[in-house]
C-alpha cells in the first residue's frame, strides 16, 4: 500500500510491483481505495516502504509517478522522510534515461519549479540542501530566467552548504565576465568552505585566459595567514597567474618602498615554507620554482637562514653602533650590531626557505624542493652555484626518489658549474646503490659534469672501475660515462695519460688484454679526450693504435676518430670504410634482384645471405644496415619459395601455406617496425607489404585477402607519399599490379647509412642449461631479466618465455624503471610437475598493433597483436619437481 495526501485527507493506493525485463520493475495499479479518513499521516515504517517503492521501480514510471512524489514531499511533516524522498530523486534524476523522459514529456520545467517553491518555503536547512543538490544535477539549458532569479536569492541564504551550491550553480550558468564580479563578493565570506569554492574557480577561470583583476591580490595576500588549510593551499596555486598578468605592477612595502609584484609574492610565499600544513608546504615549493624572473639576491636569500647584508637598507646618514653583552640575560654573551631605523627588504621569517624546505620531515616537500632549485638554478647560473652543495647533501636523503631526483637535478645544471672535490666524495658515495636506476642517473651525471683538478678525474675513474667490477651488468652505462668524462676533461686526462696508459720511463709493460673490461673503460676515457688534446696522443704504446682500431670497430658510438692513429697505421678514414661498405651492401642487393629476375635457383639466391653475413662480421657500426638487408633479402626468398608450391595446395589455403604466410607476416612487421629511417626506407617497407597482400590475393581463393583489402592498402600508400612529397611508383598510382623487384632495381640505392636498428641484448641472465633451477610445481620461479635496448621505449616491451612442447606465453610486467636504453623486470615461469628438466628460451619482444588498412595481415596472423622479437633467446633449464 502506497498513501497519499492531498493536504487534507489521505488515500490508499494498493500497488503491486511487477519485474520485466525490458523496463525493469513497474507499478501496476490494483485498486483504489476509498478515502481513509486519517487525522495523522501513517507511520514512519508506512512512509519508508514508499521510498522503498520509488528505488525499484523504473525510468518509464519514474515520470508518471514524479508529479505525486513532489506532492508528497509538500505535504509530508516528517523531515527525515522529505530528506530521504529527495534524495531518492535526485540519484534517479542523474539517470540519463530518466531526464530525457522528463524532457520528451516536458515535466523538466515545472518540477524545478515546484522544487525552488518548495526551496523557498522550507526551514530546515538540510533539506534546502539537498534541493540544491538535485538543481545543481539538472542540466543548465533548463534553467530560465526566473529560477536563476531564485538561485542567486538562495546564494544569500544563512548556511554555507547552501551558499556553496548557489555558488557552484550559478557559475555554470552565467557567462565567466560575469561570474567573475560574482566570485569576489565570496572570498570574504565567513566560512571558509565557501571561500574555499570561490578561491578554486577563480584559479580555473585565470588558468583558462581569463582577466582577474589586481585587487584580489591583496586578498589572496590576506587569505595566506588564512586559519583554514585550503584556503591558504589554492591561495598559493592562484597567486602565480596573477603575478603573471600583472607583472609590471608594484607593491608599497615598509619604509615607503615600492617593489615589483614578482618579488612581493616571492618573499610572502616564502613565509609559508614553516605552513603546519604538509600540503601548503609542497605546494609553495613548487609555486618557487615557477619564480624564474625573480632577482638572485632573492634567490640566495632562500639559502640563507640569516639576513644577508644585500637585503638590507641603510638610512643615509646612519652608522652602525656596537652593543656588548651585559652579563646579566641568558645567551647574551656576544655582541651586537644594530643600526638605527634599518629597513628589511626580505622578512626575516623567510629566510632560508629552501633550506627549510629541504630539511622538512615530509618527503613530498623535500621532492618539490629540490624540483624548484633545480627550475631555478636553470634560468640563474648564478644561483646555481650556490645550490650545487646543497643538491649534493640530498643524494644522502632517506627516501630513494628524493635521491633519484637529486641527481637528475644535478645533471640538468652541471653544465653551468664545476663539481668540486669535496662534493665529488658524496656523490661517488652513491655508487654503491643496489638500485640501478640510480647508479645509472649518477654515470649520466658524472659524463655530463665538469671536475676542477685531476684528482678529482683519478678519483671518478677509480671509482667507475670498481663499480664496473661490483655491477658487471652496467658495462654500457659506465662505457658512456667515461666517454663524457673524457669529453668534459681532456686537459686533466693529459695530465694522467702516463698513469693511465702504464707508461714507464724504463720499464716496457706487457700487452693488456682487449677482454678486460676495465681496460676497455680507460681507453675509451683516453681516446675521447686525445681528441681534445694531441698530446695524450704522444704516450700511446705501440700496440695501442692497433688497440684503438679493434675498440673502434666494437664501439663505433663511443670512440671518436683519430686521424693521426689512422696515418700511423697507413689505413683509410673509418667514415669512409662504412660508405664503401654500404656501397657493397647495395651492390649485393642488385645481384641478388638480377638472380631474381633471371629465375635463378634459389639455392644460389641464399648464397646472398652468406655474403652479408660475411660484411657484418667487419664492423658493429654497420649492424643495423647489414641485418636490414638481410632481413629484407629473406622476406623476398620466402616469397619465392611460396611461389613455387603447388598452385592447387596454394588456392586451398593448405594448413602448412598458412603457416608460412604466418612467418611473412611476422617478418614484415619486423621489417617495418624495426628499422627506421627516412623516408624512403619506411615507403620501400610499405611497399614491400603491399606486394605480398597483392601476391595473397592473386594466389589464394580461399578469401582471406579482398580486393577490398588492396585497394584500402594503395590508399594508405597513396596518402603517404602524398604527405610525404614522395614519386608515386607509376603501377600504383594507375592501379596496376605492382612489379616490385621492377621497382626495387630501379633504385639507386637501396640500404642507407641512417638506417637505425630497434633492438636489445639481454645482459642477465645469461644462458646455462648445466644447472637445473628447481622449485615446487605448486610455486613459480623467478627470472630476474636486465637488457640493454636500443631506439625502443620499456613500456613497449615484452617478455616472451618458451616452454618445452612449443608453449609461448608472452609477460608484459609493469616497468620496475624508467631508464633510457635500459630494461629491468621479472617474470615468473612454472608449470605442472615434470618427471625431468626441460629447457625454457626467454626473450624480449615488442608490440605491433595492426592497422585499420592492414587488418586483413592480422586476420593471417590470427591475432590483432603481433609480438615481434628483438633478441637473441636465453636457455635457462628448470625443474618443477612434485610438492611433498
């Protein structure tokens, strides 16, 4: 039974509550009641099943039924079940299918206005804010003119809940010029939730380009010494684009003073790095940092917890007078120098800011500090210098990330100082971190810096090489940063290249070992500081120049070339060795398209793969250009081998042409996604796809290419030469079949020397099927994986691991780190028990999505994804042995 009431009587309504599944629960009407004579309203447990009824029933009889609802909140005494109905409709008018009902049968309008009515006459706050809360849900086409009237009438109402909801309703309704002048008359307002609100827009309106005028500055000064913490955290956010807007006004000051806007704000922010509110705090930390105009006796005022003689004003005529100790107060055994009527420029209470900031127990606070020291040491050279001690001091900070940002900070302003000895200590300290995210961030410092004496330079190299034997696995990381070290320091190198080379005046040293590592690291120093500095050049032994060229060919991006080593050894200049080697290159690819064209046997067509080979083997600097051409020239014997299967196992889509198509699928993707270049090599990639969905349309009848499929393909390379300002190959562009070995021997070259590679080397584990790693089935083995990688993002990377019986599952863990040309993570294998040990290969593989026009390449594929491998496999070999 429902009850409702007409303000004089009350009638029952027997109702039945009826499940469909199209609308959901719906009221059916039984039977009505005749009219029940009752004095008093029906209880409270009567009243809740009627806002039980409202929660079940659905979008259709909400709109039928909403009319007696708000009937029923105006003649219903009871405050807690007016409160609970009004609720109830403003959770259902947050439905969209329920407001479009509403609008559809024009019931929007008139209950809103029966709601302000009902607003307007009630006493109860709590209910007045709830109404406000369903008027702020409505949509704001809906109000006119005459509610809005009422709505700016409620926002004089004597609660501040209330106050906030007018506030926040009418600054969607108006237009910013005009809720602007609306937002000022709050920020004085009594409650500071109110305020709160107030202060908050006005920072979105002023980040979105809007004009706030000057004379809210000094209250927003004002609101700074605010007894409420959020109050005073958007303050601080909002003072920054005011100084902005306003940046040539100025500021009476004690004294009769007048200073920039800029520095007023500079110097009152200041005074909040001893806020009680964490949150304060952090937030006017990074509010400093954004003052990068500010003048650098300002900043240095920040680093100094006592006032400095230059923020000081003197009077004319004044001389400072001596005040000795008397004896007779406590602490007052030291003189005193005081001048008469001295004026301040910077306030006492914030001086040190910084270092307050940065000796703050929070770590959020510290981390902002040192981020606006380091933004401000960037725009002032000067007070750089000045930090650089204390951005030392924070590489001993307790919380990892503090430190992390430390050195990064450092790097970042290296540049513009010299590290000196004292500091060095500190920061070779941290090399002892297990963390290799920092020991990497402090190999860039350190080659980025600059030392001031040579025993700062034996110092940093000695340290390097410790480390390199402590972490094997940062070789690469420590190989670069010598090369910076030596880059950055040639003159204090060529003091130490006797010590460092073991030359002896009398005694001849044996030949070191090009294996060591070690000695690998000292010569890269060397080598890049003798292109500084020829001298260094005079202590080289004479097996070093063959030692530099061995060096060279191994790590062609960290040693420089030397030309003078080059005549020793009467050999050519190495750039020129690479272009005659890319010319070989080239001119294997037009013997190998010749073959081709011939019809050849394949067998003296895979002869070409031999041959690349054998290039590779000359020079590393060469890589990426060698494994293109073989890529590309595997891709193309793959299609000749698919040409010569039987043309009937061909249309059928024999299962295993399928699985070949699958592998020059795969092949292809890798082609274009892992080799990058200009423009034409990315359009020869292009190309080559294209030729081989031609190829599957021609061969294949069983549909899994459509001319649907190439035309949407010829669009896409159409488009891209268009883009680019590339020739259209002229069997495209007159939709003709396309000829590509036609087209790829009519290219003057087709390997280029920018060609880069996307590829990784995993540096642990290394491979070992001797010893078995065994753990219970019923567990999982971890396998700690540290690579190098090269032109590839981490967050792109994958981590495959083979199973014995051809089981791949692919990982793709969550980034442990975010280093450049670094990847570290771990993955967990197991299994079922096994009665013996297998072997597992795991490998890094990176992400391809196919494309709307290549769709039908994943339709072969069978997967939308395609994991393309960037490795070599690591064989580990384990054993799930049973749980007991």
């Amino acid at each position: 039974f429902i009850y409702i009431s007409d303000g004089k009587q009350w009638y029952q309504r027997r109702v039945r509550v009826v499940s469909t599944q199209s609308t959901g629960p719906e009221l059916e009407l039984l039977q009505y009641s005749t009219t029940l004579h009752l004095q008093q309203p029906p209880s409270e447990t009567t009243q809740s099943n009627y806002v039980k009824i409202i929660k079940s029933i659905g979008a259709g009889s909400v709109v039928d039924i909403l009319p007696s609802v708000v009937e029923h909140i105006v003649g219903n005494t009871n405050k807690i079940e007016r409160s609970e109905l009004i609720q109830e409709m403003a959770s259902k008018m947050r439905d969209e299918g329920i407001m479009s009902q509403l609008v559809k049968h024009n019931l929007l309008n008139s209950v809103l206005s029966q709601l302000l009515d009902i607003f307007s006459t009630e006493t109860s706050q709590s209910i007045q804010f709830e109404l406000m809360t369903v008027i702020c849900s409505l949509p704001q086409s809906h109000l006119t003119e005459k509610l809005l009237s009422k709505l700016h009438s409620a926002a004089l109402s004597s609660s501040p809940l209330i106050r906030r909801q007018s506030l926040l309703l009418v600054l969607r309704t108006l237009p910013p010029n005009v809720s602007l002048k609306f937002l000022l008359a709050y920020l004085d307002d009594d409650d500071p939730r109110v305020r709160t609100t107030a202060i908050q827009h006005l920072d979105k309106a002023a980040a979105s380009g809007c004009d706030i005028p000057f004379s809210v500055y000094h209250k927003l000064i004002a609101n700074l010494s605010d007894s409420y913490d959020e109050v005073r955290l958007h303050s601080v956010r909002l003072l920054p684009h005011l100084v902005k807007q306003h940046r040539q006004e100025h500021i009476e000051t004690a004294g009769s003073r007048t200073t920039t806007l800029t520095h007023h704000t500079f110097v009152q922010l200041c005074l909040l790095m001893r806020d009680i509110s964490t949150n304060v705090r952090s937030e006017v930390a990074r509010v400093l940092g954004l003052f990068t105009d500010v003048d650098p006796e300002y900043l240095k005022q920040t680093l100094d917890k006592k006032i400095r003689s230059s923020m000081r004003i003197m009077p004319v005529g004044s001389k400072p007078k001596q005040e000795y100790a008397s004896g007779r107060k406590w602490g007052g055994d030291a003189p005193i120098k005081t001048v008469s009527g001295e004026i301040n420029i910077f306030d006492p209470a914030g001086c040190g800011a910084f270092i307050h900031g940065m000796e703050d127990e929070y770590h959020a606070v510290r981390n902002n500090t040192v981020q606006a020291l380091c933004d401000l040491s960037r725009s002032c050279p000067e007070f750089g210098v000045e930090s650089m001690s204390h951005l030392v001091d924070m590489l001993n900070d307790e919380i990892q990330g503090v430190r992390l940002l430390s050195i990064r900070s450092l790097q970042l302003i290296s540049e513009n100082v010299h590290l000196h000895e004292d500091q060095l200590e500190t920061v070779m300290s941290v090399l002892e971190e297990s963390n290799v995210e920092i020991r990497h961030s402090l190999h860039s410092l350190l080659s980025s810096c600059k030392l001031n004496s040579q025993v700062a330079v034996r110092r940093v190299l000695k340290g390097l090489l410790d480390n390199l034997k402590k972490y094997p696995q940062d070789k690469s990381s420590i190989y670069k940063c010598v090369q910076g070290v030596g880059d950055n320091n040639a003159n204090y190198v060529a003091l130490l290249a006797p010590e460092m080379l073991s030359k002896h005046p009398y005694l001849s040293q044996t030949e070191p070992s090009t294996d060591d590592t070690s000695y690998v690291a000292t010569m890269i120093l060397v080598f890049n500081a003798a292109r500084h500095n020829s001298v260094i050049l005079s202590f080289f032994h004479g097996y070093t120049p063959k030692h530099y060229v061995y060096i060279y060919s191994l790590l062609p991006e960290l040693v420089p070339q030397l030309p003078q080593v080059h005549k020793i050894l009467k050999s050519s200049d190495v750039s020129e060795n690479i272009d005659s080697i890319t010319s070989s290159l080239n001119l294997i690819l037009k013997q190998f398209l010749g073959l081709c064209k011939s019809g050849a046997h394949i067998a003296a067509m895979t002869k070409t793969l031999e041959n690349i080979e054998k290039i590779q083997k000359c020079s590393a600097r060469i890589h990426p250009q060698s494994k293109y051409a073989s890529l590309l020239v595997n891709i193309l014997l793959q299609l000749f081998k698919l040409r010569s299967i039987d043309r009937k196992r061909m249309a059928n889509g024999h299962h295993r042409v399928m699985s070949k198509i699958r592998d020059i699928v795969c092949d292809l993707c890798l082609f274009q996604t892992c080799f990058q270049g200009s423009d034409r090599i990315v359009l020869l990639g292009k190309l080559v796809k294209f030729y081989f969905i031609q190829f599957l349309h021609e061969h294949i009848t069983v549909g899994v290419v459509t001319e649907k499929d190439v035309a949407l393909y010829r669009e896409h390379i159409l488009s891209f030469c268009s883009e680019n300002n590339l020739s259209v190959p002229t069997q495209i562009r007159d939709d003709r079949h396309f000829n590509l070995l036609q087209y790829m021997y009519s290219q003057d070259s087709l390997v280029s020397s920018d060609i880069s590679h996307t590829r990784a080397t995993i540096l642990s584990p290394q491979s070992n099927t001797e010893r078995v790693n065994e753990f219970p089935s019923h567990l999982s083995y971890s396998v700690e994986i540290e690579a190098e990688t090269h032109h590839v993002e981490p967050q792109f990377l994958a981590v495959k691991v083979r199973y014995p019986g051809f089981r791949e599952v692919v990982c793709q863990p969550v980034v442990q780190n975010h280093l450049r040309d670094y990847y570290q993570n771990t993955v967990f294998v197991g299994g079922v028990s096994w009665s013996d040990p297998g072997v597992i290969r795991v490998r890094l593989v990176t992400e391809y999505r196919c494309e709307e026009h290549e769709m039908c390449l994943a339709g072969l594929y069978g997967e939308e994804k395609v994991w393309l491998e960037i490795s070599d496999s690591v064989q580990l070999k384990i054993h799930p042995r049973p749980s007991k």
